[in-house]
C-alpha cells in the first residue's frame, strides 16, 4: 500500500523483478507529494527545498496577479481597492502589529492603483517580482541557516511522535509485553 502511494506521488519507480528505483522528488514528483511533505510536522524540508520553493513562488505569484488584474474589470479594480483600504484601516485600528504588515498592504494598494492608472504599459508581474525579492530577503537569510537536506526531527526518529505539549507526558503502558521503548 506505501509502495504504491509512493509510486503515484512519483517519488519510486517499481518494477517486477528489478526492484525499486527511487526517483529525484525535484524532476518527478507533482503536488500531492508537496502537499504530504508540508503536512508532515515531523519533517524538516531542509534549507534546499525551502529555497527552492520560495524562488518558485517568487516567480509564479506575480505571473498570476499580473494576469488575474489584466483581466479585471474597472468594477473588480475598484472592489478590490475598497478591501485594501479595508485593510489598512482594520491595521491603524489595530495597535502593535509588525510593520511589514503595512507595508505588504501598502505595496498592494500601489500595484493595484498602477495597473489601474497605466493600464497595459503597466508590468505587474515585474514590479511585483521585485517587491517580493527585495522584502523576502529575511526569509531568505533564515532559510539558509537551515541544514540544507531534509531530516525527521529528533522527536521522530524514535518512531513516535513527542507530544505537542512537553509538560504533559504519555502514560507507560501496562501491558506486561509492551516496553516504554517500543515503536507505536
């Protein structure tokens, strides 16, 4: 059953009778395995993966508000000026939340209202790209301090999983068979 779920997610190759090939997860794997890898808390990406999945988001993220808002109307421009505006508006209400967080509605309100005023002559995708290159680099730096090859965490490596709350423990078994060290 793992065999062939792996199978599917493109991450082995299995034939009859020559074994099992395990394949580069970068060239041959799809969606699902990136959804069950960042599902599983017990996996840490490592720095390469991370890295290589905020360029990927840096590149395509704009591409595709450069094309929703080509395809607006002036009544969706409008729409989503006002939710902007919304937006900042909820942020001056509220006191003590990081800045970053004004200015990533701030630079929204200006893409917008560019592509709004300049129409065509206007790249969204390229203004945007760069706004997000420019102010990912914090991330960018945390990442790579990373150790850059996946692992399990240490809570995992004993084959269960450490509670989320350390203070409270996993009462020992009673069953006479079972040792406190046994796999569950």
């Amino acid at each position: 059953m793992a065999m062939q779920q792996l199978g599917r997610m493109g991450l082995i190759k299995a034939l009859r009778g020559s074994g099992v090939t395990v394949l580069d997860y970068r060239e041959h794997a799809g969606l699902d395995f990136l959804a069950a890898a960042f599902k599983n808390r017990d996996l840490s990406l490592g720095s390469s993966f991370l890295l290589e999945a905020l360029d990927d988001w840096i590149e395509v993220i704009p591409e595709v508000v450069g094309r929703a808002l080509a395809r607006a109307t002036h009544s969706d421009l409008r729409a989503l000026d006002s939710i902007l505006s919304q937006q900042m508006a909820l942020l001056d209400a509220k006191a003590g939340l990081p800045a970053n967080v004004r200015q990533h509605v701030n630079a929204h309100q200006k893409v917008l209202r560019s592509a709004t005023q300049d129409g065509a002559n206007y790249d969204v995708a390229s203004e945007y790209r760069a706004y997000l290159k420019k102010h990912m680099l914090p991330l960018r730096r945390r990442l790579q301090a990373l150790p850059p090859s996946p692992s399990l965490r240490p809570s995992a490596q004993n084959g269960f999983r450490a509670p989320g709350n350390a203070s409270k423990r996993r009462p020992r078994s009673r069953h006479p068979l079972r040792s406190s060290t046994a796999v569950r």
